[in-house]
C-alpha cells in the first residue's frame, strides 16, 4: 500500500476503533514506519489520536472535529494524522500517555499528542473542544498554534521535545528489599483514602479499583480486621447494586462519575469484569453474601451473551453509546416502564430509583443504592426478577451500542482465570467449558512459529504479544490447571514463561520489559510493575512463579519471583497505590498455602475435602486434589504423603511446612482458618 498519497487510508485496518474513522475527511494513517517517513519527507509535525471504540469523549471528538470538512483541513494541511487504538497498541499508548502526564496533565482518552517527525513528543492534550470552552481552546486554534511553533519557533519545541524525552529515558531506581508485612501495613493505610460509607475511594470519580480491594482483603484475612473486611464489601456491595452495574443484562461500566455509584460511563470493558468476578468471588467464598454470587452469575451470562466471539473467545468492549447518545441504550423513564409492566410498575420503579423527573439528565439509571440496607425479600427478589426480564426484552428493541469484538490477549487471559476460578468455587461445570474454549482459540490461534500475538480480528493476528498477556495467559493456565488437575496446562505456563525469559527479561535491572526485543522499535522500552487500568506483568508475575515452583521443583521459578520482588520492592515502598497486583502477587509468593487432597477418584469423602477448601477465603491457595500415587515433584513438601488409613487426606502446607494428615471435614476446616492468620509479633 502506498501511504503516500492524501487520503484516509484506515480501511485496510481490522481494529473496530481504527474502523470507526475509515470515512472521516481527515488523511488519517495507522502508526507504523510508512507515516513517520511521510512526517520525515514532509517536514510535518505529527498529530498522534490515541483513543478506543467504546470511548465515549472519543466519539464526542470525532463528532465535532475529525468528521469537520473545515477542521479536517487544516489538520492535513499542517499535520501527518496518526490514529491508534490503545487496545491495539497499548505500548504505544502507554509512552505518549507517560508524556503527557510529564507535561503535568491528568490524561485520558482520546488522547492527542504532537510528535516530531520521528515520533518524539513535544506537547499534547486529551479531548479539545472544536471552539474555546470548558477553559480549553478550540482545536483548530491548537492547530494552527502547534504548526506555528514548528515552522517559526522551533527552538521552544525543541525544549520541550527535549525535557520530555529526558522524563521518559529516565531510569529510576525501584530497587528495594520489602518487608515481609508490607502488605498489612498497606491495607490499613488505605483505609485513611477509603469511603467507608459508599465504598471505594473517597470522592468522585469512582474506579472499582479490584487491586485496592485485593490488599484490603488480604489485609482482612491475616488479621480479622473487621474495618477492613467492611471496606471491601461497603464497595462491591455499592457497585452490585449501583447504576455502574446494568441490572437488566448484566455486567459491570467502566467507572462511575460521580460519588455515590449512580451514574456510570456507560462503556462495559471485558477485563474490568474480570477483575470484578475475581474479587466478588473471592469475597463470596468468606461472606457468603448471595448479592455476590448473583452478580457472579449475571456476569458471566452476559459475557456468555454478549461478549463472546463466533470462535469462543472474548470480546474487548461494548461502546458507551448508541445513536451518538451516551447511555441512551440504558436509561428508562417513568412513562416507559408502567407501559410495559403496567400494574407492577410504580412498585418496581420504586425499588430500582425510576422517578417521574428522573436521577440522571431527565432519564433514570436502574439502581438500588437506596434499599441496600434493606435489600428485598426472597419473593420480592423473585417478582422483581420476572420484570427485568420483561423489560430486558423491551430493551433488545432499541439499538445496541457497538460491540468492539477484538480478541486481546491479555483481556481473555484475565476473562479466563476469574470464569475458571469462580467454575472451580462454585461446581459450574459449563463455565468451566466457556473458560476451557476461549483459552483454547487464544493459544492455539493467537500463535505464530511458536510465539503470541497481542489481538485476533477478522482472521488476522496483530503486533507480538505485550508481557501482560503473557503474565495473564499464564495465569488462566494455572488457573484450569486448577480446576482440571489437567498437566498439560502446567506445561503451557512453562512455555509462556519461557517466552517471557527468552524475549522480554531485562538482564540489566531485571524485571520484564513491556515488549519483545524483536517488536517493533518504539521511543522507548518499558518497564514497570505499576498497574494501569489492568495488572502489570510484573506485579502478577511474582506469585505465578511461586505457583509454578511449587508444581514443578524448577529453582529458575523460586529464582525469577525473589527477582522481580527485589526489582520493584523499592518502588512499591515510595507509592503502594499504583501497585495493587505486586502487593497481592507478593503476599502469595510469600505465604503460599498449598492444600493436598490425595484419595481415591470416585471417594465421596475426597468431594467432601476439596468442597471444605473452596468453603471460605484463602487468596494464598494452590489447591492440589490428586489421585492417590500421583508424583509431586523433589523438593515438594508434600511428597511421599499418602492418605492416612486409607482414606481421602488433605495436608495445608505452608513454605517448606505440612499439617499432619486430615481426613475430618471439621479438623481440616480449623486448619485452613489457622493457616490464614499471620504471625503475631
């Protein structure tokens, strides 16, 4: 293809975003060398549009400015346009997105960003206005200054250009030995930032903040903390029965604008719900609260429904709006639902916050945030369940927000380990199967001469895979090899670690880097154990290779996890927040609880042991429920253990330590619940 030529040349593209502006009147090209040589040949500056299909301001953006003849002209006038789907290409976003948080900008999307012509940042913004308002200039004014800089007054973009490449190249030491009870002392710092009446962080906007909510409870369950067991379930208990959650389909937004969990950004976002099964399940298996396991099994439907692809796999995301109007799809008025469930209607419009005015811009969010403390009857659940039934019919008349229907490597990677997980607690054999046949089109179509790739769409794989996919694909592997006993899952996280080692492994400061040293050359090679809007790499990694230790004996494991522990342990120790996955990947590499259930296949009593396991919360849990004479590996602290007179028999093993043999239900429950407690000083 020629990219040379002025025209918008998006068509060819197969990510649903990119798709999205195939028609727009602005000369539009993919990243990729053939527009950087454009820029370079042309002496342009770049215009770099970073955004994804679902994203609401987005759309606003295109709306206004890229689908406008005039705007559109004067961005091909003076810019080569670079449109990128973050989804895609999250390596890409995540340095322009660094950059523009080092020009003091809070960021977001659609992200906008002005590059030299050999992609270097100089200055950017998010969402621009077509003219002045909200405090921020019109674009095109944005424009015609950026381009005036370039030409006139190079020397301040070469200032900037330069501050900002120093910010990015900079290596900061996150070396650091960490203590061993950072995790407890983090969960109850973060209780001072908590909104302990409404759950989650104090203030607005609302992110679920799954990382957060994992320290807490870990927090809880090595102390019995009863305020930090009510911070975790104050903000899933607000989140289940908010508007951030659709109560007619299912599913989980993306965040909430406001405080009080009311008015979501309607966007639904696969690993968002992921993340929400794994901790609801998680909280579930201690509280046995049956609002968490409806949502679990709402969810999951959903992503059943709705989210899966003709192959089995996962879609990335469903668009917040329809008919260019966020949330249309979702909101009710009065009028509208004593029309279709006449006599019940003001009875369920007062259990779901539907008022005559409405709660949000004269329309009504579904929600119950108001009954929380006094949730419905049994039979009133019942009856209100048969009504959202009808109206979820009702709804399926309107037009549907898009279905962005990418594969990505890492969303199925988290998709498959919570359903996997939650098959596991909960004896859902058919859930099981959803999670077995998406993991099973991602890592055998997902791959090339041996090596993973990052997104699947329209028959077509795209860009190497990031070192998150790989971290999460291997944990959806452990996660079946849990609820399967099934080895060969085993050997497939194995290989994806050898892949992470072989292309991503940073023999200098150690850790993983963000992409393979054969991906495409980019401004800089990342590297962090941050979390973003999804776990870092290498803050999942470190319980994952203590997992993979203990199942095989291989020191290289036991090896990698006090690595990647020392590599960020100093980073962790300045700013705990953006490191919910390290903190919790460390209190499992550091306090593994393995249970070993050995008896006979068909030994009822054996059922009976591994239902007593998955009866309450243990996050530190590997779960081995083996046949009798199944070989551990050297090493294993439980090898050469047999059932005790012939019977099932569990043992909890913690480090190189193993309980005396259990078969009692009762006796082995009072192990598990001793297990979790940690040490007092």
């Amino acid at each position: 293809m020629n990219l040379l030529g002025p025209q918008n040349v998006l068509c060819d593209e197969t990510s649903p975003y990119l798709l999205q502006h195939k028609d727009n009147p602005v000369h539009w090209r993919p990243w990729g060398p053939e527009a950087l040589d454009l820029a370079k040949a042309e002496n342009k500056p770049i215009l770099l549009s970073v955004g994804y299909a679902a994203c609401h301001w987005c759309h606003v953006m295109a709306h206004e400015s890229f689908e406008n003849p005039d705007i559109a002209a004067i961005m091909n006038r003076l810019f080569v346009n670079i449109k990128v789907d973050r989804e895609e290409r999250p390596d890409i976003d995540t340095i322009y997105m660094s950059a523009l948080h080092a020009l003091g900008e809070q960021g977001g999307w659609p992200l906008t960003m002005f590059l030299t012509p050999d992609g270097e940042p100089f200055w950017g913004g998010t969402y621009f206005p077509p003219e002045p308002k909200f405090g921020r200039p019109g674009f095109p004014q944005v424009l015609e200054e950026i381009a005036r800089l370039y030409t006139q007054e190079p020397e301040k973009i070469h200032g900037n250009r330069d501050a900002l490449k120093s910010v990015l190249n900079k290596i900061d030491d996150t070396s650091g030995e960490p203590q061993l009870d950072m995790v407890l002392g983090v969960a109850h710092q973060l209780l001072g930032v908590m909104d302990m009446a409404k759950g989650g962080l104090k203030g607005a906007p609302k992110f679920p903040q799954t990382g957060l909510l994992d320290v807490l409870w870990r927090g809880y369950i090595a102390t019995d903390n009863k305020e930090l067991r009510s911070a975790v379930t104050t903000a899933l208990t607000h989140m289940c029965e908010g508007g951030i959650y659709d109560h007619l389909g299912g599913g989980f937004a993306r965040y909430s604008v406001d405080a009080d969990w009311l008015v979501p950004h309607f966007e639904k976002m696969l690993y968002d719900n992921a993340l929400l099964i794994e901790r609801l399940t998680e909280v579930w298996l201690e509280t046995k609260v049956p609002l968490y396991k409806t949502r679990i099994e709402e969810t999951i439907s959903w992503i059943a429904r709705e989210m899966t692809t003709p192959e089995g796999a996962f879609a990335a995301s469903i668009d917040a709006d329809s008919e260019g109007v966020e949330g249309k799809f979702y909101v009710w008025s009065a009028d509208e639902i004593d029309a279709e469930i006449g006599i019940n209607g003001p009875w369920f419009r007062e259990h779901y916050d539907v008022q005559v005015g409405g709660n949000w811009e004269g329309t009504s969010i579904l929600n119950r945030l108001h009954s929380i403390s006094h949730p419905p009857s049994e039979a009133d659940e019942e009856k209100l369940k048969s009504l959202r039934q009808t109206l979820f019919d009702k709804r399926a008349s309107r037009i549907a927000p898009g279905l962005d229907d990418k594969v990505l490597l890492d969303w199925n990677g988290l998709a498959i380990a919570a359903i996997a997980n939650a098959s596991l607690v909960f004896g859902r054999t058919d859930w099981l199967v959803m999670s077995q046949t998406a993991y099973r089109f991602v890592t055998e179509s997902m791959k090339r001469d041996g090596r993973m790739f990052h997104t699947y769409r329209a028959d077509r794989l795209q860009h190497r895979a990031m070192a998150d996919g790989l971290a999460n694909i291997t944990s959806a592997a452990l996660a079946l090899f849990e609820a399967t006993m099934d080895w060969h899952y085993l050997d497939d996280a194995q290989g994806f670690v050898s892949e992470l080692d072989a292309h991503y492994w940073d023999e200098t400061n150690a850790g993983y880097f963000y992409t393979a040293d054969d991906a495409e050359a980019l401004l800089i090679r990342t590297r962090t154990a941050s979390d973003d809007a999804t776990p870092a790499a290498n803050g999942i990694l470190p319980g994952l290779f203590v997992k993979l230790y203990a199942l095989t004996g291989d020191e290289h494991y036991r090896a990698r996890a006090d690595q990647l522990i020392l590599a960020f342990g100093g980073a962790v120790t300045k700013n705990a927040f953006p490191h919910g996955a390290w903190l919790a990947s460390f209190d499992t590499a550091v306090n593994l609880t393995q249970i070993i259930i050995i008896g006979e296949p068909e030994d009822p009593a054996r059922g009976v042991l591994k239902a007593t396991t998955l009866d309450l919360s243990l996050p530190t849990r590997l779960v081995l429920d083996l046949d009798a004479g199944t070989e551990l590996p050297d090493g294993h602290p439980a090898k050469g253990k047999t059932m005790l007179e012939g019977k099932a028999t569990a043992y909890v093993c913690t480090g190189p330590v193993c309980s005396p043999p259990v078969t009692d239900p009762g006796d082995l429950r009072a192990a598990l619940e001793a297990s979790r407690l940690a040490p007092e000083d």
